[in-house]
C-alpha cells in the first residue's frame, strides 16, 4: 500500500475552486494551507466590511469549513458555517460562519485570533491564513480607459463585460501576512486556482510579497484551469489567454498547468451561453515551458444555490475526486 505523500502544499486563491481544491488534498497525508484573498465585496461580505469593519470573512469560512474534521460533533458544525438564513430581516442571505466570526473577533479582540480560534473549533486539518490584515479594494482598468472600483463591480458588472482587464490594482497597496509569505517559501507544491482569474486567484498576487515569494520558491506550482470563461473577466478568453495574464503578475514560475478534456453538459452550456460565458478552449501547448497534464475534472452535477444567496455561482464545478487524482499524480512524479 502507497503511503500517504509528504509535502506542505499550499492553495493560493477564494471561493468555492479553493474550496474542492482543499477538500481533494485533505486525507493526502499533506500539510494543506490556504492562502485567501481579502478583497471579496460582495454579497454578506459587503455587510461584514461595512457594519463590522471587517475584512471579507466568506472565503476564509469555506476554507476553514473545507479543512475541518468530518467526524463526530464537528458534523453539525461544518453544517451551521456553510448554513444560509432565508429568513429574517437583517440576516437573510447571511451565513451563520460569517456572524460567527464577526462576533468572535468582537469577543476575542482581533480577527487574526477569531480565525485561530474558529480553526480549534472546527478541528481543521492544515491552516486557513489571510494574504493580508490590509483593508483594501480591488481597482480593474479596461481596455477603453473605465476604472471599475471593488471586487464585486468587477465580478458582476454593470458596464460592457465583452471589455478586457487591462491592468489590476490593489487601493491601497496591501501589505502581505508575513505568515503567508512563508507558507509560500516553504512550501513543496502550490496550487494557484481554480476561481475567478481576476477576482479570487490574481488579488492575492497583487500584495506587496506575494508575487516576489512565488518566484524564489522552489516548490512545484500548479495552475488548475477554469472550466468556464467569466463574463466582466475574461470573455472569450483561451488557456493561453488565462496563463498570460497571469504571467503578467507573477512572471514565468508556472511548472504545470492542470485542464480538463470533457465536455461540458449541455444544460449548463445552455445556460451558460445566456450569459455570455463558454468553455475555456485548450490552446496549449507542448513548446511552452510548463507542463500542460489534461483530465476529466468536471463534477458529474449542476450545482444550485440557496434562494437567498444573491451572488452569481458557477453551475458546474471541478470534481474532488477527479482533482485529487490529477494533482496527486502530478506530486508523486
């Protein structure tokens, strides 16, 4: 029998891609630790930086949820985090992890020790660590001269989402977690994505550190193709497209990028199509520096979301099982 694969490997992006990543990794025998963007703006994110002066607790939440103990008590308690009240004026549409954490850091004094002690209780496996503690917004200026201030105008956009992001920025400038920074240098492998290219993965590249930290590790970094185009992001956007624009911010680093090869079902695409976003073409190629591995990596369910949840998600999503796979044969090599 193989033995479980030793390695500190560390996840860089936000949101549900971050998510299956951590969830795939889990029982791998790895040192797993998410590096999460903090400059969600959306949805009961908005309320948590407005009200409470918080930073964004929402992507930390699913990864802590994602990491936790699935045995015994702590069960119920992966359910209450992930729980979404439909009911209730003020709360509806919140998260129960997301109140939790803000009355925590109330009662602790400090977010830092909120999300220390949220990871005791939930018993994760791994660590969940902020890219930053800076306050900051995301800044996306497109090819005709717009500037578009904050994470959630860029995800769901109201000007011409057919525009191209022509340069991103952080105001102000944000200083990475020194933690993070670490976890980077150290680490045996990193997973960049998968997750909105502009708004989950690139935002924590963006802080002071990052990007410098990426480039003098010497662990292997993988790069986990979206499946899906993101209209307001990266409409009409190829692999290579998606891979160029991440070059722009961290340069040539990228060891082996991960995509998948099976069709997409046709009631997503259907609906997809409505929104003016479409399967991400495969033009990679052999002749680039990096590794290109290709896989059926798509979940075999249209996922749906809860009534209150206003954001706009993706219906189809990568599998956990079929990513583990992937990455862990790429690992081992």
């Amino acid at each position: 029998m193989k033995q479980p694969i030793k390695k500190r490997v560390v996840c860089i992006g936000g949101g549900t891609g971050t998510f299956v990543t951590l969830k795939a990794l889990k029982d791998q025998g790895t040192h797993l630790s998410a590096i999460v963007s903090m400059s969600d703006s959306g949805g009961s994110n908005k309320r948590i930086r407005d009200e409470f002066g918080l930073l964004p607790t929402s992507d930390l939440r699913q990864c802590l949820v994602a990491l936790s103990d699935e045995n015994g008590g702590v069960g119920i308690l992966r359910k209450l985090f992930m729980y979404r009240f439909e009911k209730g004026e003020g709360i509806s549409g919140m998260t129960f992890g997301n109140l939790f954490m803000a009355a925590l850091t109330d009662i602790m004094g400090s977010q830092k020790d909120a999300i220390r002690q949220t990871s005791k209780i939930l018993r994760i496996h791994g660590s969940v660590i902020p890219v930053s503690f800076t306050q900051n917004n995301l800044i996306a200026t497109y090819e005709n001269g717009l500037v578009v201030r904050g994470e959630h105008e860029i995800d769901e956009p109201t000007h011409d989402g057919t525009l191209t992001i022509t340069d991103l920025s952080l105001e102000p400038d944000a200083e990475g977690n020194p933690e993070a920074i670490t976890e980077i240098l150290n680490a045996d492998c990193i997973i960049l994505g998968p997750g909105d290219l502009f708004t989950s993965v690139l935002p924590n590249c963006l802080v002071k550190g990052i990007a410098e930290a990426l480039q003098k590790t010497n662990a292997r970094i993988i790069y986990i193709m979206n499946l899906m185009t993101k209209y307001g992001q990266t409409y009409n956007f190829t692999a290579k497209d998606h891979i160029n624009a991440l070059e722009k911010h961290i340069g040539t680093c990228i060891d082996y990028v991960l995509i998948n090869e099976s069709p997409i079902p046709t009631e997503a695409l259907t609906v997809y199509k409505a929104s003016k976003e479409y399967p991400v073409i495969d033009d990679l190629s052999k002749k680039d520096y990096y590794t290109v591995r290709r896989s059926d990596l798509i979940g075999d369910h249209i996922v749906e979301k809860s009534k209150t949840d206003t954001l706009v998600r993706s219906l189809i999503r990568h599998d956990s099982e079929k990513l583990k796979k992937a990455l862990v044969a790429i690992m081992e090599e």
